[in-house]
C-alpha cells in the first residue's frame, strides 16, 4: 500500500480527535492502533558541517550519531539560516524566517517573538493527536506571549533564551532553576532526564518531541564528565557530550519498544563559530561559518533513523531544509498544511523512505534578498559576508554582489564563475527578484509585546551595550518609556 493510502486509511480509522480522554479505554484501544510514527527532531546550537564522525571528523568521536546515519540516511544538503531564531522561526512555520520580519536572532530584552496567528509545526501535530514536547532551547521570544506553551507544546522544560549570562529553566511556566552563571554541560543530564521521561509517558500513542540543546554554541564550558575527551578542544567535548545525549534517546525509544517506528532526525541550527581564540567547530569543506551565507553558515550536518520505512546507510545529495519539516511531519502525521499563508517547504517523506526520482522534490533554496540556491548554482545576490560581527575575519573574504559558484564543480565556493555563464546570472537574479516581490506581498508580522515600541527598542538596546558606569543612566532612560 502507498504511503498517502496508509495516510488516508489511519485518517479515516482512527480520525482526529482533541477530546481524547486517557481513561477511556476505547481511546486508548485506538492510540494503540495507532501506526503513524513518533518523531523525535534533535537540534543543536551552532555545530558545524564537519564535526560528526560521519560528516569527515578525525577529532571528534560520535559514535551514537554515527549510528544513526548508518542505520538511516545521511543528507549532505540540509539547509537552515545562518543563526539561531531565524531557523526555529523556520522549524516552526515551515517557511523562510525572512516571512515573519525575522532574519536576525531575537534576544531577551527585545520583546518580540513569534506571533500568535502564526500556525506551528507544533499546534498542527498536537491537532492531529499527536503529544507535543519541547525539552531545550526556545528562542522564539522569551516574554509570556510567545511561550511554547501557546504554540502548540504540550510541555515544555528548558530555557526560554539562552543568549544572556543569567538564565533559568523553566517547566511549563514554572521556575525550576535560576542559572547564575552559564555552566552550559552542567544541564545535559537534566535535559536527557526530563527527555527519557517524556518518551516513557508517551509510549502508547504518537508524539513529537523537539529536543533543542544549547550545546555547543559559545562559551565552550563542557561537563566534567566530559571535559578534555576530545581531540578538539573544550567546543568538541561538547559534541561529543551531545553524542552521549544522542545514544540515552536511542536507549529510551529502544527500552519502551517504541524505536523501530519512531522516526529520529539530528541537525544543527546554524553553522560554527570561526575565529575564535581558542579551538572551535569546523565547517569541512565548506566555506566560512554562522552569521554568513557562505555554505558553512547555511548548510549543516544533518542524519535521520526510521527503521520501519527508511533503508539503511543511505546518502542523499538533493537539497533539502529545516522549512521542509512542517509539511513532512503534517504528512506523516495526517494533518494538513496550512493553505492560507506561503510555506515554502516541501514535504520529503519520498527521500525519508528512500526514494529519489529524476525530478527533485526542491531545486531551489533561499536566503531572501541574500542568496539563492538552485541545483548546483549558487548566486550572490547581495555582498556574501564573510563571519560576524564578534568575529577575527583574518584571511576569510566576502564575495561581491553576483557572484556565481558552481557547487557542484567548486563545493568550497572558491571561483566566480559569473562571467563565463551570464545567462544563469540574469536567471537567478530574476528568480530573487520574484520571489521577493511575492514575499513583500505576502509578509507576515512579528510577535510584539504591549510594551513594544521603536524608540524603546532602541533604548534597550543602548542600555545592553553601554559600559558599566553608564548603564544606570540608559537603564533610567528605559524605565522611563515603560512608565509611559
Ligand atoms: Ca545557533
């Protein structure tokens, strides 16, 4: 039977219903029926292209991410945007960040986040019956109207932002921790814990767990347990810290006999921080890291498991996106996507189930108004920068507006080759053109608070960056427009 058949026939079986009652035996006669998978995304914080065993690393060991490549599909073309709230903005609507006003990282004071009319990845799983969890890192705003809690999660626990010195893991929308001080490998086991338990609850009917480490973005502070077992300094122990964490939700999904149909996806939400002083991640091949639209910045590591469907030791070169998880979960989970917005993923299950035709499911992908992607072309748009705005750059170079590369030939975007193929300059250059002129049509407001004003906005951020003995005089400035 085709996989839309089996789609239809549990649609039709088991229908969806949001009264559910656990008590009731018939409803938990049918949950148990239940054949759609259980899906358990896993995303970190800034890890680059390179750093898996089974991405090429020589000094990292991940040997339970490694297993799940070689018991699944590696994709070699995952893209995402180049820092951290554009991409979960992009994981949760199934289309580019650039949509909801958003193509920069949303920090703690900046009341915004995501708006409530938007449609999650989230809220459309939990409709279609499945259990929602999100157990990490948030980063979609951090003031009580974005919480996850209104976006579709049944539970979370974590961080609500995880940029400030000062944190606090919450559950649901209760304290449980206030962090003085980032001790970011500290948290592991609590994460894994609180994870294994949510699997353990959730055995008997199908549920989505996002699972969102903080790891190992900056600074590299890794457990003792794992402190100094890499060859690549304190940020590779923090993979490697990450692997461990990989392999307790592999023992936990196989524990509660729930793995064989429970599909596992592992990615990365931008690409490493370079320049550091001390050692840090590694792109590969690729060029450049996180902030750019360089490979490094956009392309990430990614590997899934879902023995039931997915063959084994698979490799997939065709492009593919955090924008394409909402459609893939609404298909694997009976739901519908959205019709009344632009969502620019695809749904992938064909490539999930090994199956890759002549005809790609996505030829193109876009930073908008940045740079474009279609098959092996890669067009500069807009001045590709090189790293960020804390970054030593040293001998790393941006690329001047149109500028082509030819991926397939050059992964390493090192030769311009626009003026030997002028006609696919003109070519891409249209495509953003029109693409951008539908995305204005149809833009999509961010979150804001009630308080949310440009001109408090701006002071806050004054307030953030002004030295120590000046603070107290930005901060009154601030108490001052929120007196207004
Ligand atoms: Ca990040």
């Amino acid at each position: 039977m085709s996989y839309s058949k089996l789609v239809f026939l549990a649609l039709l079986i088991f229908g969806v219903n949001k009264f559910a009652n656990a008590e009731d035996p018939l409803e938990k006669n049918k949950r148990k029926k239940d054949k759609r998978p259980n899906i358990v995304f896993i995303l970190t914080d800034d890890q680059g292209y390179g750093d898996l065993g089974c991405f090429g690393s020589k000094t990292i060991s991940t040997p339970n991410i490694d297993k799940l490549s070689d018991e699944g599909i590696k994709f070699t073309n995952f893209y995402v945007h180049n820092r951290c709230s554009p991409t979960r903005m992009a994981f949760m609507t199934g289309a580019y960040a650039h949509r909801t006003e958003l193509p920069r990282v949303i920090y703690w004071f900046d009341r915004m986040g995501i708006h409530e009319d938007e449609i999650t990845t989230a809220e459309l799983l939990k409709e279609a019956g499945y259990k929602t969890g999100i157990i990490g890192k948030w980063h979609l705003g951090d003031w009580d109207e974005f919480h996850p809690n209104k976006n579709g999660f049944d539970h979370f626990y974590g961080f609500l932002e995880y940029g400030r010195a000062k944190t606090a893991i919450y559950r649901n929308k209760t304290l449980v921790e206030n962090i003085k001080k980032k001790t970011h490998g500290q948290h592991s086991p609590k994460l894994v814990k609180e994870a294994v338990k949510f699997i353990k609850d959730n055995k008997e009917q199908p549920f989505f767990l996002y699972y969102a480490s903080p790891l190992p973005h900056t600074p590299f502070l890794p457990s003792q347990k794992f402190k100094g077992t890499s060859n690549q300094g304190a940020y590779g122990d923090q993979v490697q810290d990450i692997d461990w964490q990989v392999g307790e939700l592999m023992k936990a999904l196989k524990e509660n006999g729930i793995d064989d149909n429970t599909l596992v996806i592992y990615t990365s939400d931008n690409g490493p921080e370079l320049g550091l002083p001390q050692t840090h991640g590694t792109s590969g091949i690729l060029r450049d890291g996180k902030w750019s639209n360089f490979e490094g910045g956009i392309r990430v590591p990614c590997v899934a498991r879902w023995p039931k469907q997915m063959p084994k030791g698979e490799v997939n070169n065709e492009i593919v996106g955090i924008i394409d998880m909402l459609p893939t979960f609404c298909a694997l989970s009976g739901a519908s996507v959205p019709t009344d917005r632009p969502i620019d993923g695809r749904n992938i299950v064909p490539y999930l189930q090994g199956k890759t035709s002549d005809a790609s499911i996505h030829e193109t992908i876009i930073v908008p108004g940045k740079v474009i992607r279609h098959n092996e072309w890669k067009y500069a748009f807009e001045e590709m920068e090189a790293g960020g705005p804390i970054q030593n750059l040293g001998d790393r170079k941006h690329a001047p507006r149109g500028t082509l590369f030819n991926l397939k030939d050059d992964p390493s975007e090192t030769v311009d080759v626009s003026k030997e193929h002028p006609d696919k300059v003109k070519e891409l250059d249209k495509m953003m053109r029109e693409f951008l002129s539908e995305m204005r049509k149809n833009i999509k407001p961010i979150g804001k608070t009630a308080e949310f004003t440009d001109e408090l906005l701006k002071a806050e951020w004054k307030y953030q960056r002004a030295p120590r003995d000046q603070k107290p005089y930005y901060k009154s400035v601030v108490d001052s427009l929120l007196q207004k």
